[in-house]
C-alpha cells in the first residue's frame, strides 16, 4: 500500500514539473498572461503545493487584474504558519484595489496581531488606515510604541507622522511633543508652523510664539497667519504691544486683513476695560 502510495506522490509531481517549468520560462520573459494558467494547473496536481508557487499565483493574479482569485490565494496564504509580512501586505493591497477599507484594515490587524507587521512601510500604513478610520489614538500609540522600539526610523517624517495621529486624537500635549522632535530631526519652517499651532492649542503661548517666529524667519508660506497666531497667543501672556505689533503686520495682508482689524478692534476693548480698573 505504501509503495502504491509512493508512486501515485512521484507520477503528480513528475506530471507537475512540465507545466511549472513552462510557467516559469513564461515568466522570465515577462508573459505574465501565458504563465497563469501552467502556474495553476502544477498547483492543482499536488496535493500540498509549495508556497512560493502560491504567492507567485496571487502575484500574477494582480498582475492580471485578477482580484478576486488573488484574495483567495493570499488568504489561504495568511493562514498559515510560514506567512510572511509580504503576504499580508499582498492581501491588503489587493482588498485596497477593490476599495474594501474594511477588510483591509482587517488584514493589518490580523497581521499585527500575528506578529507579522514589523516593516515600516507596512507599520505606518496601518497607522494611517486606523487614523483615518476614527482610531487615531491608537494610531499614535502603535507609532510611539515603533519609534521607541526602532521597528521604524526616528526620522522627521515619522515623528511628522506621530504628530499627525495625536492631534486627531486630540492629544495636543503629545503632539507639541511628537512635532518638536521632527523639528530636532530635520527643521523646516513648514515644522516649526505645525509646531506654533500645536503649542497654541496645547496653551503654550510663548513656545507658539518662538515656533512661530521662527517659521516666519524661514520665509513661512503662511506668514501672516503665524503673525495671527503670535498675537493672539501674545495676548494670552498680556504682552499687548507684541499683539499689536504682530496685527498691524498681519493688517497688511489683503488675505487676512479683515481678521487683523478685528483682533485690533478686540485688543482696544481690552486695553481700554485694562486702563479702567
């Protein structure tokens, strides 16, 4: 029985060597269409076909526009001991192709939860797709925990990334935070403008007004809406004669000079209620 059983294994892989073969000078010469289906009937012959043969099917699948069946093989992929970050990822773009954001994003939890999401790439995709799907604090908690672990590099763009996720979770303090580190990374004036906002709305006026002059001082595309910003933030610290300064500059702007007249009108109703006491 078991010599009959032998044979039978030898006769299905020996009859799944030509067409694998065929598949394979397929796609060396980039006939992507003309590999599918030798690729999928060498699978079909054995009973417990290789992995790599499967992922090299769902890759053609994509190829081919084939979204449904590529889901299908990743899926029995994913499931399995030896998956890879890759393949997750290879099921995520293809749900992302058929605009499922759902199972998408189930597939990156799946994968975190699985201890197969350590990639940067594939770490802040997820963070991304959980910020835009109303988690953002758990976006910025899966950030922190990457940067402090050195799954993924503490560069400007990451700690840009972090800021991002705390101020949608409305974490401000944590993002001032977060900001103020991409600046110690790469300084930029586009930095150090998020920096003057973060800080004023975390309440901390006279970093808002140093981030935001700064910014300024780096030819800021927003200029006068910083120069906005440091006098309101001026008046929270009583230093009138910054805020009016800083809106008599503003109230050059054709953009913002409405606003600038009304923080003006605003600080000598202050300054006059200020005297009368």
């Amino acid at each position: 029985m078991r010599i009959i059983w032998l044979v039978s294994l030898y006769c299905a892989l020996l009859n799944a060597v030509l067409p694998i073969e065929e598949a394979k000078a397929h796609i060396d010469a980039g006939r992507y269409k003309e590999a599918y289906e030798p690729l999928r009937q060498s699978i079909l012959m054995v009973e417990n076909p290789p992995i790599a043969w499967r992922r090299v099917l769902a890759s053609l699948c994509l190829e081919l526009n084939n979204t449904k069946e590529a889901i299908d093989v990743f899926r029995g992929i994913a499931s399995e001991e030896e998956a890879t970050e890759s393949d997750f990822m290879g099921l995520f773009y293809a749900y992302s192709l058929l605009d499922d954001e759902k199972n998408a994003l189930g597939v990156l939890s799946a994968a975190q939860a699985a201890g197969k999401l350590d990639k940067e790439a594939g770490i802040t995709t997820y963070s991304s797709m959980l910020a835009q799907s109303g988690g953002a604090i758990r976006a910025a908690k899966l950030l922190r925990r990457a940067i402090d672990e050195n799954k993924i590099a503490k560069t400007a763009q990451n700690h840009e990334r972090l800021f991002y996720a705390y101020r949608q979770a409305r974490e401000h303090k944590e993002g001032l935070r977060a900001i103020r580190l991409a600046i110690a990374a790469k300084p930029s004036e586009r930095l150090y403008s998020q920096a003057a906002y973060a800080a004023f709305e975390s309440g901390e006026f006279e970093r808002a007004i140093a981030a935001a002059n700064k910014a300024i001082e780096l030819n800021a595309t927003h200029a006068d809406s910083l120069r906005l910003l440091i006098g309101a933030s001026a008046i929270e610290t009583k230093d009138y004669m910054l805020a009016r300064s800083a809106f008599a500059e503003a109230l050059k702007s054709a953009k913002y000079a409405k606003r600038a007249r009304n923080w003006l009108d605003y600080l000598d109703e202050l300054t006059i209620k200020q005297s009368e006491k």
